[in-house]
C-alpha cells in the first residue's frame, strides 16, 4: 500500500513539473495529457467477432489452394509414370504390357513389378526379366513413396502393387474399341496403333495397379492418357450414359458407380 502511495505521489509530481514547465513556455503550448485506456468487453467481443468472420472466409480458399497443389502433385506423378509405356512401346515394335503382363504363363507378373528400376532398389526376386526392366523411376516394392504415392489418399499397405495409381484389366475390350492388336496370351498390347489415343484413359487414380478408379480429388481423377496429356476426369461427366467415349469393360468404381474414359473409337 505504501508503494503505491510512492508511486501515485511521484507521478503527480512529474505532472506538476510538467504543467510549470509548459506555463513557462507561453500561452502558446499546449499540454497534452496521455491516458491509458483498455478495452471494454463489448469491444473485446467485436474484434474477436472479426476475426471469425475473416477466418471463416479465408479458410475454404485455403482449404481450395492446398487441395489444388495435391491435384497438380499427382498429376506431376502421372507425368513422370506414364511416358514408361510410350518408351517400352519404342524400345518393342509398338508392344506394350498391360496391368497383367503374361498373365496365366510361368512368368505372370504386375505392371509395378515389370517396369520398375532396380537400380532405385528392388526384392531381389523382383529384379531380373520379365521385371525390373527400368521404365518406371520407381523402386519395387514401392510402399507408396515418391512418384506411387497420392497424397489425397492416406496409404493402404495391403493393396497389391503398393501404388496409388492403376490401369485396366479389360485391355481386350480397349483393343477392340481403339482398333488396335492384342496379344491375348502374353497380355500385350500394339500402343503405337491405339486409334485414339487422346480419349483413351491410360492410367489414373485407382485403389491399386488395375481397375477401381479412384475419384478423390474433389470429385474428379488425374489421369494420364495414352496420347500423353493430362487431365483430371470429372466424376458428374463420366457416367454410363454419357456421351464421352466410355468403356463397357472397365470395372465401375465401388463407391460412385461410374465409368472411367476408355478411348472408343468414333463410328
């Protein structure tokens, strides 16, 4: 109590010596006292009232921003996985594997398993021909890292191939329908003769290596189409009665019950 006594007697002090001072200078000066106001609690609640309301407005467009670079992340991923068929296709008179290359022969084998690069570090089973030819800068298994990883997605260890990412096993009926040759023994494919390569939906979004689009970026799916642009295929636009070129065999996707593009050829 008696510091406070001090304290308050000091200030009042300092201020009489402040207001002799100014006297002394002429009429001409004005004091300006200084006073320490705070905020009411009516005031209090208006400011934190604006600040929810800018927040909830900025939110979203940074919720759209951040969804926006995981779509442009995996279609980067794409960019980088699909060009391997259209080099394999290059290297091999035109010949490219499907999801299941020689399927039903001893040396049945995956996608991810053939095309991947040992160098980059591979089951040792893995890495002699038919797989690990090196078309693919991914490493096998790859555990959904680097270029197999969608980040829309949160991993799932137990699917087969250890990739977000996957094409059809109905290559047959996209033979068909691009008008174009397939060896039904080896499961291969002529990719150089596919007759429109700019419809068909190469490989894309899916629950694992073949089948099973996946539309998990705000209702649409990256994909990678064999004439090698990129786009994100709209779930609302691909359905079976859609007028898009779509493909009776590919499988419907579990939860929205619609069709992928397949590439038919136009009659």
């Amino acid at each position: 109590m008696h510091r406070i006594f001090s304290e308050t007697k000091q200030m009042l002090h300092n201020e009489t010596l402040i207001e002799n001072f100014a006297s002394r200078l002429g009429g001409g000066v004005k004091l300006i006292r200084i006073c320490r106001q705070y905020f009411t609690l009516i005031e209090l609640l208006v400011v934190i009232a604006i600040i929810a309301i800018l927040a909830s407005m900025l939110l979203p467009a940074l919720s759209k921003a951040r969804d926006s670079a995981v779509t442009m992340n995996c279609l980067s991923n794409l960019k980088q996985l699909g060009p391997a068929w259209q080099l394999y296709s290059d290297d091999f008179d035109g010949w490219a594997p499907d999801a299941l290359p020689y399927y039903g022969t001893p040396t049945a084998t995956q996608w991810p398993k053939m095309m991947n690069d040992p160098q980059l570090g591979t089951v040792s089973n893995y890495s002699q021909p038919p797989n690990g030819l090196g078309y693919l800068p991914l490493k096998y298994p790859a555990n959904y890292e680097g270029l197999a990883s969608c980040r829309a997605r949160p991993p799932f260890k137990e699917a087969a191939g250890f990739v977000d990412y996957g094409m059809t096993a109905h290559m047959s009926s996209v033979a068909t329908n691009c008008r174009t040759y397939y060896d039904s023994v080896n499961k291969f494919i002529r990719f150089d003769r596919i007759s429109t390569p700019g419809n068909l939906c190469w490989l894309a979004d899916a629950y694992s290596y073949y089948n099973g689009i996946h539309y998990r970026h705000n209702g649409g799916a990256a994909a990678f189409f064999a004439d090698g642009h990129l786009e994100v295929i709209n779930m609302r636009r691909v359905t079976p009665t859609s007028a898009r070129n779509i493909q009776e065999g590919f499988y419907r996707d579990s939860i929205s019950n619609r069709w992928p593009f397949n590439g038919k050829a136009e009659k």
